[in-house]
C-alpha cells in the first residue's frame, strides 16, 4: 500500500518459523529499492532508496530477553556488525547488514529449531480448536438458519470470511504440520532444515489479509445492519464493551503470567477466540430481538385479518423484509399470546396464529439449500411430502404432526406458511397469490 511517492506500507503477518520467509522477502525489498524503514501501527513502512544488497535476520529469541536488558541485546548486535532496524509483535528484533561475511546473530541452528518446534505445536493445536469451533458454528448456521442468514448482505459477508478464515486455519495447520514433522526427521537424521519458503509466506500472508479485509468490511457495514431502531445501539456498545473487556482480562494475565509466557499465551489465546463469539452473540441476540419489530404504519402484503376478525396489536405483531445480493426474504409473524421478544420457533403456538416466511433467490442452489434449511429446522414437526395442486408449488411438504403447516418450493422462491387458519382451497389460492405477488 503506497502511502506517498518515496514510501509504502505492508501488512506481514509472520510466526517464528516463517522467520527466514521474511529475510528473504526484506532482502527482495530492498534489491527492487525499498528498504525497511520502521514499523508504526502494526504496518512495516518502507522507503525508497537506491537498490542494495543487504542481508536480514529477524531475531526470534526476544521474547527471551528481560526488559531491562533489550537494549544491551541490541548494543551487543550492533557491535558485531548489525544494524537494528525495529521490534516486531513484541517477540521479535530485525537486524540488517551490507556485510555478507559477518557472523550470525545465532550460531547454534538446533536451539533456533528447539523453540520453533514448540510454537508450532502450541500454534496447530490452537489452528485444530479454533477450526472446530468455527467449523460447527458455519455447520449449525448453514443447516438450520440458512433462510434466515442468506438475505442479509452483512451475514453473507460473514459466512464467507468464516470460511476463507477457517481454509486459512486449515491450510495453516497441514503446512506446519509437515514441516514440524519434517523437521523432527530432519534433526533426527542430521540433515539440513528446509524452511518455509516465502513465496509459500506471501500466500499465506494474502489469505490473512483477505479475511482483514472482509471482517473491515463488516464492520463498516454496521449502520445497515443495526438499521434505524436507536435501542440497537445498546446492544452495539455492549457487543464493544464485552470485547474491550476481553482484551483487558487478556493483557492482565499476560501481565499476571509474565513468568509462565507459553501458559499465558494459550490462555489468552483461549480467551480471545471465546470472547469474540461471545460479543457477537450479544450483538446478533440484540438485533434479532429488537431490529425485526414492524413498523404499524406499513401495510404488510398479508395478515392474519384476511382469514379472521382480530384486532392486531403491536406489541404481538413481527413483520420485516431483508435483501442481500443472493436472496430477499419476507417474514410475518402474529400470534395472540406471544410477544414478539419471546418469540420462538418452537414453542406451542395459541388457537390464533399464522405467519409466513417468503424467501426468493435467482439461485437455484440458494433456494435448494433455503427449502432444506426449512425442513432441518423443524423436522420434529414431522414434515411429509405431498401432492397437493392447490399450492401449485413444485415441492409440497405439510406438517404430519399438527396438520397446520406448509413448506413450498416455487421456481424462484421457497414459502412457508402455518397457522390455526383453515387451509381451504380458497384460502390456499389467496395465500399462493399473496406469496407470489410479492417481489
């Protein structure tokens, strides 16, 4: 990222054993006339210089050294040749030279491989947790509530950096599970290390910067998301505040651990990635109880008084319309009983209820995957298939439990519809018109 004419910006996302990776992309820099300058705001800043061939070690043994004793480490460095250019995510120190036949930083290669090897054990049993955590969230989200995610634009979003990030997990996971193994044979047989490479790096490192990209991407889509209810913006804070918290409680048992670094770093990885789930809930829980609440002004395309004679009031009344690029969806909802902030898909519904949800996509494997998603949701309610020309659906499934339900696939919309309303012919003719009309 260029930041001005004679300077740019790179986001290098690195562990301890991609440290060669990244001397060797340093050194490219630096020959196509880009040398590191210094790192501000987690961005390594490069400035333009005239093309040089220098030599870079990025030191891993920071984390190592006790703080008062940082600056004597680079004064001692810096006496052996090496120039010190900048700190990096607090474990590592980037040291440069023209010198090609200066001593290294670090002689004995098996101490280096030592502590990398346990990094990456530490790091791929924390990749295979968060992995299964995100895993069986997108599974739960994909089988049961996929008619309610694919409308909204920000869900989509969503689901696919869920799974550009747990690709990257994954990937990251079987390539340092074969260099840790290799390494191990490596050291075993005496051979010579092979390190990550770096254009293998760069690959990693533009699969983590897409997933930055899209979480940046939803973050600046907020204000569509949390719509015009000021009550929202309650839960907005608390989402905040809950991760805010998080990070706190993180940087005091780092603090707290500073002796046990390996047992404060799991712990705070741990922590994290719970605290992150955590504050979203909070937020998706907030928007889902407040944000779907009609508004009484606006006539809904079909109501429980177009089958019977109640007054309708608001405080038991749920209506809403969302849109993404995949799929548009329309819900209503009323039941005499229940309040639309207790509502639930499967509690027991009053002698007067009715709703409908109608969900229309250009996509047939968007609505194949919404009319599957239906009848995952409620399969308790022992749902059949039927040939039913009423509905003039394509697929007609019908509650076998309490005779009150329909799930109907169309050519480009999927419905569903139940309630305590008599489901005549007449009545299917209107509610199929109704459903249909709506675009």
């Amino acid at each position: 990222m260029r930041i001005s004419k004679n300077m740019i910006a790179e986001l290098l996302l690195f562990k301890e054993h991609e440290c060669k990776a990244i001397e060797e992309y340093l050194e490219e820099k630096a020959l196509e006339g880009w040398m590191l300058s210094h790192k501000s705001c987690g961005l390594f800043i490069f400035k333009k210089s005239p093309p040089v061939k220098c030599k870079f070690v990025v030191d891993n043994f920071a984390d190592n050294i006790k703080n008062g004793s940082i600056h004597e480490y680079i004064e001692y460095c810096e006496a052996g040749g090496w120039t010190y250019l900048c700190p990096s995510y607090g474990k590592f120190l980037i040291f440069y030279t023209k010198d090609e036949n200066i001593t290294p930083i670090h002689t004995d290669e098996d101490m280096i491989i030592k502590k990398m090897r346990k990094f990456i054990l530490i790091n791929m049993l924390l990749y295979i947790f968060t992995a299964i955590i995100w895993g069986f969230n997108l599974m739960f989200s994909l089988g049961y509530k996929f008619f309610i995610l694919i409308p909204n634009n920000v869900c989509v979003i969503l689901m696919m950096t869920l799974l550009v990030a747990g690709f990257l997990y994954i990937s990251c996971t079987i390539r340092d599970g074969m260099w840790y193994f290799k390494s191990k044979k490596a050291l075993k047989l005496g051979e010579d290390i092979n390190y990550i490479s770096c254009k293998s790096f760069k690959i990693r490192n533009s699969f983590a910067k897409v997933c930055i990209s899209m979480f940046i991407l939803i973050i600046l889509s907020f204000r569509s998301l949390i719509g015009d209810d000021i009550n929202n913006v309650a839960y907005i804070y608390i989402s905040i505040f809950t991760f805010l918290l998080i990070i706190f409680i993180i940087k005091f048992i780092n603090i707290t651990l500073s002796k046990y670094k390996k047992v404060s770093k799991i712990l705070g990885t741990i922590i994290f990635v719970v605290g992150v789930f955590l504050s979203a809930n909070i937020f998706i829980t907030g928007k889902n109880m407040v944000n779907y609440v009609g508004d009484p002004n606006k006539p809904v395309i079909m109501s429980i008084n177009d089958f019977e004679n109640i007054k309708i009031k608001n405080t038991n009344l749920y209506y809403a319309r969302s849109e993404s690029f995949l799929a548009s969806d329309y819900k209503y909802y009323y039941d005499k009983f229940n309040n639309v902030e207790d509502y639930d898909y499967f509690s027991q519904h009053s002698k007067g209820y009715f709703k409908y949800d109608i969900c229309k996509s250009k996509y047939e494997w968007v609505l194949d995957k919404i009319f599957n998603s239906y009848l995952k949701l409620y399969k308790n309610q022992d749902f059949v298939e039927v040939q039913d020309k009423d509905w003039g659906a394509i697929k007609v499934y019908k509650d076998n439990k309490s005779k009150d339900g329909y799930i109907l696939r169309y050519k480009d919309r999927v419905i569903c519809v139940s309630g305590s309303i008599d489901f005549t012919e007449e009545n299917k003719k209107f509610i199929k018109d109704k459903c249909l009309e709506w675009e």
